[in-house]
C-alpha cells in the first residue's frame, strides 16, 4: 500500500533544479503540485567579471557552493577550451552534487566538503589548513559572506557573483486558490527566497495555518523570520532525508 494515497503536496522550488525529492513522494502515491516561486539566472556581464574570469589561471583554488555556480562559470568558457581553462586550479565544493557537476567539465582535483552548510564547509577547510592562496569564490548574489570572511583571514580571496535569484510573478490561479484555501497537505521549501515571495504573494490573505515544510535550518529560519512555524525542518540539507522525513510525518499527521 502506498503511503501517501490522497496526500497533496505543493513544492516551490525552481523548475530547473534535479529533484530528488518529487520521485520519492510521488512514488509513495501522493499528488505532487509544482509551483516555483524562484528562477535562476545567469548574472549580467561585466567588464569585471570578464576580466577576473580572464586570468583564471592565476588562482590557486576555485570554490562553488552549489551546482549553479559550476554550471555558470563554465557556461562562460564555453567556447574555450576547458582544458586550457583548469589547467593548475584545484576545485573545491559543498557536497557531492557539486563535485559531480565540476566533473562534467574537467578531470582536475575536486576537494569535496562532506557537510551541506557553510558552517560544515568552513569546518572542513580548518582542517585542510589552506593558507597564502589565491582564491576564486563563486556564488549567487544572496549568497552571505560568511565563507569570504573566514577564508580571507589567510588568503587573497575574491568573490565573483555569477547567478542570481529572481521571483516569480505570474503563478497558475488554480494552485494559488489551492493555497488560500489550504486545501493541501504540506508546501515544500528549500530556500530562503522562495519562503520571501510567499509571504508576499499570500501575505493579504493571511499566513496563519500553513503548513511548511524546509530542506536546511536556513530555510526554517527564513520561515521563522516571518511568523511562519515549519511543521518540518529537515535534519540535513540533503533531499533523499528531507523525503523520507517528510514520509514520516504525513503519517503521523493524517
């Protein structure tokens, strides 16, 4: 028998992003809505960013917090050669999935971190004792500077932005009245943005009595920040657990 018969579940995360949430949940029968509230998008060129991505060659280390960052800084060289571009860099990254993605590109050295958080990353680096490098951070451009201050202590380390996030406006009607109506079971959330254009697309009509669910303490957080009580906030950043953690309390709460 499938868990979740009759269960409706609403996720808002970008329709570009690999899922690996959706096929567990609907595999278990419950009817998966897709409801992006954010898009990724590649930042606009600059005579900055074209001259920093110029002299790539001068880095010890490029950093990537998440598949976006890979998938944007390659995009950039795509009519070059890559092996010209990695040629001496060493790749360091946030989870497997990232690493996975610079693989794509490049056989260079990738440094993987094993945590999903800034704070796992920044734990991990201490113990690579990384000093009087020269480091290229690649993020998006809400990312915090957190990783930026504490690699700078003992590095040159430059930040370059390479996508942003940006809200979604036009959302289907039948979903929203789905919404103001609460006649779902949970809304998934896996970032802080997206919880923001929530809270401003459903904020007139009220944000009391939804119930949410977040991947990562960020995203609860966020929630949190605007009065919103997740009933679910994932014990790792990472979607084969939120899934099955998210299983697990649809039962309990039927």
């Amino acid at each position: 028998m499938n868990l979740l018969n009759g269960k409706i579940i609403i996720s808002t995360r970008p329709a570009d992003a690999d899922d690996t949430i959706a096929p567990v949940l609907k595999n278990e029968g419950a009817e998966f809505i897709d409801f992006p509230l954010i898009q990724i998008a590649e930042t606009r060129k600059t005579r900055f960013k074209e001259k920093l991505l110029s002299k790539i060659s001068i880095f010890d280390y490029v950093v990537f917090t998440s598949k976006n960052g890979v998938k944007y800084f390659f995009k950039y060289f795509e009519n070059i050669s890559k092996k010209n571009i990695c040629e001496g860099i060493t790749f360091i990254s946030i989870g497997e999935k990232t690493s996975a993605e610079i693989r794509k590109y490049c056989n260079n050295t990738v440094i993987t971190a094993r945590g999903n958080t800034s704070d796992d990353f920044l734990d991990e680096l201490k113990e690579i004792k990384i000093r009087d490098k020269k480091i290229l951070l690649c993020l998006g451009t809400l990312a915090p500077d957190k990783i930026q201050k504490e690699l700078s202590i003992n590095n040159m380390v430059q930040r370059l932005n390479l996508y942003t996030t940006k809200a979604i406006q036009n959302l289907p009607e039948n979903t929203i009245d789905i919404i103001k109506n609460r006649t779902y079971d949970v809304i998934l959330f896996t970032s802080p943005s997206a919880i923001d254009n929530f809270v401003k697309i459903f904020k007139e009509t009220g944000l009391d009595g939804h119930r949410i669910a977040c991947i990562g303490n960020t995203t609860g957080q966020r929630a949190k920040w605007h009065n919103m009580q997740p009933v679910l906030i994932s014990s790792k950043a990472r979607g084969d657990i939120f899934a099955k953690e998210l299983i697990e309390w649809l039962n309990i709460n039927k």
